[in-house]
C-alpha cells in the first residue's frame, strides 16, 4: 500500500498516471469566491467552467466501474442561494457523468447563529457521479444497527404489515417487515453526519476525515486506489492510510503539501510507504515543520 502526495495543478500531474488507475476520486474544490486570502478562488459564474476543467483527466484516470465524489456547497448572493452547483452537475451530465445520487454531509455542529431570513447552515452536498450504471458499491461496510425502534415495530406484524407492500405509485419499489425480524443492522440514509473538525489544522478548509472514510468505505475494497485531486490538508489520504487503501494526493501550494506530509508522517512514519513525488519539497523520511505552530491532528 502507497500513499503518494504531489504538488501541481492537478489537470497537469494527472496526466502520468494511466486510463482507469483509480477506483473512487473523493474531493472537495476551491469552493466559489470563498479563502481568497489562502488559494485560488472562482466566481460563482465561472465554476462550473472551472470544474469541467477538470474533466478530461478524471474521467480518464478513473476506472470504467469507479466512483467520483465531488463534496461543494452553492453560495448565497443577494440573498438568494446561486445555482452554480447544480450547472456543475449538469454540466458534467452532459460530458457523460451520471449523477447516481446526491448524498448530504450534515454537520452536527454547524456554527450557531441567527439571521433574518434564513436557519443554520449545516449541510453540503456530495454528488455522487459515475461512468457507467454498474459500479462497485460495498453496502455492507456502512451498514448500521437497525435501532431500537426495530423491536417494537416488528415485534407483532398484523394485517398489511404482515404481507408484502407494493408502492401504490406503481414505482416498483415495495416492502416487506417480515424480512427485517432478524436483522440487527441496516443501510443507512444518504446523509452523513460527521462533526466540522476545529481550527489549526493548517488548512482554511478541512473536511472531517470521516466524510472521506465514509464514501472510502462505500466505493472502494482494501488495496484500492483513491485520488483526490484538491487535496489541501490531506484528509483523504488520513481515511485512506486508516482504511488500508492505496491514496493518490495533489494539492497545487507547496504549504498545503508540508501540512499533508506532516498529518501522515503523525499517523504512519514508515516512509518507505508515504512517498512525496514532486519537486521543491523534502521528502518524507525528513518532514519540515513536525513539531512548529501548526497543531495538526487526524
Ligand atoms: C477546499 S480545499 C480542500 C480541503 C481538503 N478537503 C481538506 O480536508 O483539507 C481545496 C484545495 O484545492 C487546492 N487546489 C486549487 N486548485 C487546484 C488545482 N488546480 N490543482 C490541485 N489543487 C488545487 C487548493 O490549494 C486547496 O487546498
């Protein structure tokens, strides 16, 4: 198992590795006209260009069976929510992406606050995209106990309850509770709930690692490949090295990549393992800042 970090534009690095190399490209990008001050930013108009920028080569390296996962949120303007997210994903529908489903990251702990004509903002999308309609999908590593709701509901099943439910809609979908007696655990919803991670990581924008772990889990079996192609403080590759997956990180700044190197030397310093491939930075038998102001933890 590798885990391999990179500093460069993305579109650019991508271009060594050959066609259907990875098996789920996991990311979150610069979101639109947000951290100027940190890395490049986009206005809300030009994002969706901006993404499909990126097409080519993740389309390319991407395996035909794999998973992409594009973590983002819209941006309110004048009040109102802009859309640029969703013409991202419609968009990228037209170069050949299907948009399986759009799962939610919910954060439990979204900062508290009151405003005018709105609630809190505690959730982001993550658009779950694929080549093809067969993909690798491992349920069964996110399942869930089935709760305690279970043994009241199924304990005595009467009438409909204890017949098969066809939808009444003609869906297709249907149910039956006499399968679900024995179970002790179920499929969870399309939301993942994960706590935002607190400050001094190195990075303006960390995601949880467990948002990656999550959709690692999913997509991917052990010794697979994981990209993530806007890497920033590496939280991906932390999921990856956590979960026994092979990781490919690439972040274009050069302090983003030492703030990488140094959160995965903490977890793991077998360097023959953590590879740095790229320019202008020492490798990972020698990280830079270990021990300076950034308190970084996994
Ligand atoms: C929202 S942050 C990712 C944060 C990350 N999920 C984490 O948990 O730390 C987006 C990152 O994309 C990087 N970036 C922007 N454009 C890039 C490009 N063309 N190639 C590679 N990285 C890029 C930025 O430097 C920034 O660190």
């Amino acid at each position: 198992m590798k885990t391999e970090v990179y500093l460069g534009d993305s579109r650019e690095i991508l271009k060594k590795f050959p066609d259907g190399y990875f098996n789920l490209i996991v990311t979150s990008p610069p979101y639109a006209d947000a951290r100027n001050r940190h890395y490049d930013s986009i206005i809300p108009d030009h994002f969706p260009a901006f993404m499909v920028s990126f097409h080519e080569q993740l389309w390319r390296v991407l395996a035909d069976d794999g998973s992409f996962v594009l973590n983002i949120k819209d941006k309110v303007v004048d009040g109102i929510r802009h859309r640029y997210v969703w013409k991202t994903i419609e968009d990228l529908g037209k170069l050949g992406w299907r948009c399986v489903d759009d799962y939610l990251w919910v954060k439990p702990n979204a900062m508290p606050g009151r405003w005018k004509n709105r609630l809190r903002d505690e959730w982001e999308y993550c658009f779950h995209m694929t080549k093809a309609k067969c993909f690798a999908m491992y349920q069964e590593t996110v399942k869930k106990p089935i709760g305690v709701w279970a043994e009241k509901r199924l304990a005595k099943l009467t009438g409909k309850s204890n017949v098969r439910h066809n939808s009444e809609n003609n869906s297709g979908f249907g149910r039956d509770l006499r399968n679900w007696k024995e179970k002790k655990t179920v499929l969870p919803g399309n939301t993942v709930s994960v706590p935002l991670v607190g400050k001094n990581m190195g990075h303006p924008a960390v995601f949880p690692v467990g948002l990656p772990e999550f959709f690692i889990k999913l997509f991917t079996k052990p010794d697979d490949w994981v990209l993530d192609p806007f890497a920033g403080s590496g939280s991906t590759g932390i999921a990856g090295e956590l979960l026994g997956r092979n990781v490919v990180l690439i972040d274009n700044k050069l302090e983003y990549v030492e703030v990488i190197k140094n959160r995965l030397y903490r977890l793991n310093s077998d360097s023959e393992r953590l590879l740095y491939i790229g320019k202008n930075v020492s490798n990972f038998s020698k990280p830079s800042h270990l021990d300076s102001k950034l308190r970084i933890s996994v």
